[in-house]
C-alpha cells in the first residue's frame, strides 16, 4: 500500500504542477492576445451604411494601425480628410497614384487602367458598378468608394475638388480587418479582383494570431483550474473503491 501511495502522491504532484503552468502560460496568452490587439488595432463605430453589404452602420470593425505607404488596392480603410468633412471615415481603396479609375465596362464593372474588375462584395442586384465617371489619381493619393455604390458619398461626390475626389494616403490611420461585432460579422476578406494589379493587394493583419492567443489563452486557464476538482473527486472515487473492496 506505501508504493501505491507514494505513486499516487507523485502523480498529483505532477498534476498540479502541469495545471498551475496549464494556468501560467493561459494567462499569459490570454492577456497577451488583448494587449497585442490593443497595440495593434483601434475600434471603429460605422456611422453609416455607405459600405454595405461589407459592414453595415452600427458594426463595431477592428482596424489595423497602418502607414498610409502600406495601403494598397482593394483594402477598406479609416482615413479623415478636411475636403470630406474632416471626420473618421471608411471605404473601399479602388485606385492608387497613376491609376485611370472609370465606370463602367461592358459589363458594368468599375475599370482600373482600362481593365474590368470584379467586385464580388457588391450587392450582384443593384446593376452597374456606379454611375458613369473618369478619374485619373496623381501620385500619392487614393481614389475611395463606398460598396453601397448607389447610395454612398465617396471620391465620385469630390471629382470637381482638387486630386479628383482622391485623398492624400496619409489621411488614412487604419485598414480594416474584421468585424468584432454583431460576432457573425468575421473577417473582411482581401478581394481578387485587384491581385492581378501593379502592387496586388495587402496581407491580412495579426487578427487570426491575436484571437488565437486568446481562445488558447483560456482554454488553458479553464483547463489548469478545473484540473484540482476534477482529481480529487476521481481520487476520492478509486479510494471509496479501494476501501469498499478491501471489506468485500
């Protein structure tokens, strides 16, 4: 019996070791994933539902904190410009310095350097991409629209202001990433239609690695503490077994 004791003994003490490194490292990430999310990424309010179906007025989006050099085509980004009322916006970057923006195509696409683009965000209903325009974007600046084309105030509302309703890039604070909430929200994805492009489109922010942490983080937290209930009630359980077959 002293050497099914001794291995019981060693066995817990190696449990609880495990669990509170278990509850350790869970803290860790846990915290860990909030405070990279705090440094990396600021909270955005959509005020309008200018880019629907995307993000819809009243989502709460995490924006990655960016140098306005970084950003490319296709990225739905939070700029503030004095021309466009000088508040925190958010659009879709539809073309960069240098670029011929026009709509439309024979198809009703938005056209970028004469090439069509597809735009699978927009809502495949409301008909052509926009209304017809042209637009030449001088270098370094950013030519920005809406999602909810037929109702959004974007670089079209600005083609008569100088740039032709671009914006300089360092008007842009963030690019967004996700859709904290309503929690279905996800992800916002890089589209395709711009890759084939000069300069492609961007790479995806932390926000995957970020969240990964913190799930971890707590899985192992919840893990480490439920460790110590969880084997004393099973040792209690084998000794009531030992001791009921020991009378038997």
């Amino acid at each position: 019996m002293g050497g099914t004791g001794r291995d019981d003994d060693g066995r817990g003490r190696l449990g609880n070791a495990l669990s509170g490194l278990a509850v350790a490292v869970g803290c860790v990430l846990f915290l860990g994933g909030f405070v990279w999310g705090a440094l990396v990424y600021q909270p955005y309010t959509v005020p309008t539902a200018s880019m629907a179906p995307t993000v819809e007025a009243g989502d709460r989006v995490l924006a990655e904190r960016i140098d306005g050099a970084d950003v490319r085509r296709g990225d739905v980004v939070v700029f503030r410009d004095k021309l466009w009322g000088d508040m925190p916006m958010i659009k879709r970057v539809v073309g960069v310095g240098g670029d011929e923006i026009a709509c439309c195509a024979d198809n009703g696409r938005l056209t970028v350097n004469g090439k069509a683009v597809e735009e699978p965000y927009l809502l495949q209903d409301d008909g052509p991409a926009s209304q017809k325009f042209t637009a030449s974007v001088p270098e370094g600046q950013l030519f920005l629209l809406g999602d909810e084309r037929m109702g959004s105030l974007d670089s079209r509302s600005h083609l008569q202001d100088p740039g032709h309703g671009s914006v300089p890039r360092s008007a842009v604070s963030a690019r967004v990433d996700a859709v904290a909430w309503p929690l279905d929200g996800g992800l916002i994805e890089r589209p395709e239609g711009f890759a084939a492009l000069p300069g492609g489109v961007s790479q995806p922010g932390p926000v995957k690695l970020m969240l990964g942490a913190v799930v971890v983080g707590a899985v192992l937290i919840f893990g480490g503490a439920a460790y110590g209930p969880v084997a004393g009630r099973l040792g209690r359980g084998r000794r009531a077994d030992r001791e009921v077959s020991g009378v038997a």
